[in-house]
C-alpha cells in the first residue's frame, strides 16, 4: 500500500569531502534500500530547493551566513572539520531546506522521513562537529515564524548531545529539546537543554530503553504541535564515533517509541538522520533505513491547531 506520508531526499545532498569517517554516501543507499525493499517507489522521493537566505537567516547569524555564502575560511567555518567549500556548504544547506520540507508535509499528514539533516552541532554563529547550518532549529523556527507550529519539540537520540540545538534554542520555552546521549564523548563541554540524559560508556539495549521510555514524559507534557526527531544511526554498538552498544533490535525499538507515541498522541514527527559511522557502512545504512520505513508506514493523521 502506498504510504500517505512522504520522504524527502535529494541527490544534491552527495559532496566530495574527501578522507573522512562521515560517510556521505550513506544518503543515496539509503534511498535506494528504501526503493529496493518497497517501502518508497522509484521517483516518488520530495527533493528540496536550495534556500534562500531568509530561511537559514531564522536560525543563523548574518556574520557566519556571510562567511558561508563566500566559502570563507573563519573561525566561524573552519570548526566544521570539513572541507571550506562551496559544494559542499551548499549541499549542507540543502538539507535544511529538506527538513523544512519534511516539517511541511509531516504537519499535513502526521509524519514524514528526510533523508538527510539532523545536524545538530552547528552554533546560530559557527559551525562545528561535521555541521555547517542546523537544519533542525531553520526548520522549527521557519514553522514557528509561518504560524504552521507554535510549540516543537526536538527529540535528539544521536549519541552525541545536541550542543548546538540546546544554545539556539536556550530561553526559547516554546521549543522542548530532549538529548539522550553518551555522556563521556563529544561534545565537552555540553551546552545545557531542557532535558538531557547522559549515559554511561557501553550502555546496552535495556538500559537505553529504560532510560528513554522515562525521558519521553517530558516531551508529551510540552504538548507540541511538531517533533523533529534526530535519529542518529552512532549509538549502535560498532559505530567508530560512538561508546554505547545498541543492537540493531534496540534502535528499531527507539525509533518505534519515538515515532509511535508521536503517532498515538496526534503529534506529527519528522524524521532526520543525524550521525552514523559505523565500521561497515551498510550497517549505518540498516540503520537509517529502517527509521524512514517506520516513519512511512505510521498511521495517517493531521493535528488539529
């Protein structure tokens, strides 16, 4: 059956950075695992248009988008660890525009799957960690500024905290951000959300869940009218960046309690990607893929305002 939600991706989100543990391939497979099992038919993917300006402007400094627009070499840039390059920049923005698109449709029908964003590290006036623009806060202030969402709710279950999320959002009550992540692993210092959850170095399947299933609570409470989920693929157990030790059983399960509550509450969920760097690149693409199916196959349903 044909799902009612849609999944944005774009071939444009594939760039050259060169020698590096970000497999940025990983986009393109998912899609087409998701194609070859047939969770999405050929074609039927939403692909984003290049932002203007005045979107990534809701949540980024004019300064730090002057110095992405001219591909400058800054303090503001160079804390990416990528590449200062056009290309690449402009494929990193694109995927803000895709999860704005994804927040669109996922309000028009309950859910919806990027694949892409979830690039939770970049700062409103720098990059960092592998992140040049935070699609998650352009996309939740562009719902907010539209009028389209009044309170979200930023669901991050990476392995590393949402460093960059927690500042932006910092004094914002209408935005809830919730980071469940490793405790002793990047970043250090951690920016302070309005819940964060910091577990201990091997954390397995059970003890996740747990750990989670009480810090959920907190997101229903705030009654949002939008969940931006960051799903990273890294607390698997053979991620090379990360220190906890999910099975592929346990992120099936995060997911499905994350998206599934969504759905049981009338909340409409956007999915997004975020980290993955496992040692067999196929294994982050399981991962990922596995997360869009289930956003795709939720039950259909629009929250009334």
């Amino acid at each position: 059956m044909t799902s009612p939600h849609r999944l944005v991706w774009s071939p444009g989100y594939a760039c050259d950075i060169g020698p590096h543990v970000f497999p940025t391939s990983k986009y393109a497979a998912i899609h087409e695992a998701l194609v070859r099992e047939g969770a999405l038919a050929a074609g039927a993917a939403l692909a984003p248009e290049p932002p203007p300006r005045a979107l990534l402007a809701h949540a980024h400094d004019a300064e730090y988008l002057d110095d992405l627009e001219g591909a400058v070499e800054s303090w503001r840039t160079l804390r990416s660890e990528l590449p200062v390059d056009a290309g690449v920049i402009a494929a990193f923005a694109l995927s803000a525009s895709g999860t704005t698109l994804a927040a669109r449709h996922a309000l028009a029908t309950g859910a919806a799957a990027h694949v892409g964003g979830g690039l939770h590290h970049a700062y409103a006036g720098h990059a960092e960690g592998f992140c040049y623009i935070n699609d998650l806060a352009v996309a939740a202030q562009a719902m907010r500024h539209e009028g389209l969402a009044r309170r979200i709710a930023v669901v991050d279950l990476d392995v590393h905290q949402g460093n960059g999320t927690a500042s932006i959002f910092s004094g914002v009550p209408e935005v809830f951000t919730l980071s469940l992540h490793q405790e002793r692993n990047y970043p250090m210092p951690k920016e302070r959300g309005d819940l964060d959850v910091g577990l201990d170095d091997g954390t397995h399947d059970a003890a996740y869940l747990e750990a989670l299933d009480a810090a959920l609570p907190a997101v229903w409470a705030h009654a949002p009218d939008l969940v931006l989920y960051q799903a990273g693929a890294d607390p698997y157990h053979d991620d090379q960046l990360g220190g906890l030790a999910l099975t592929f059983e346990g992120l099936e399960q995060r997911d499905r309690r994350v998206i599934d509550g969504c759905s049981a509450r009338g909340i409409p969920v956007v999915v997004t990607l975020g980290g993955g760097y496992a040692r067999r690149t196929e294994d982050t693409v399981r991962i990922h893929a596995t997360t869009c199916r289930l956003a795709l196959e939720a039950p259909a349903h629009r929250r009334h305002a």
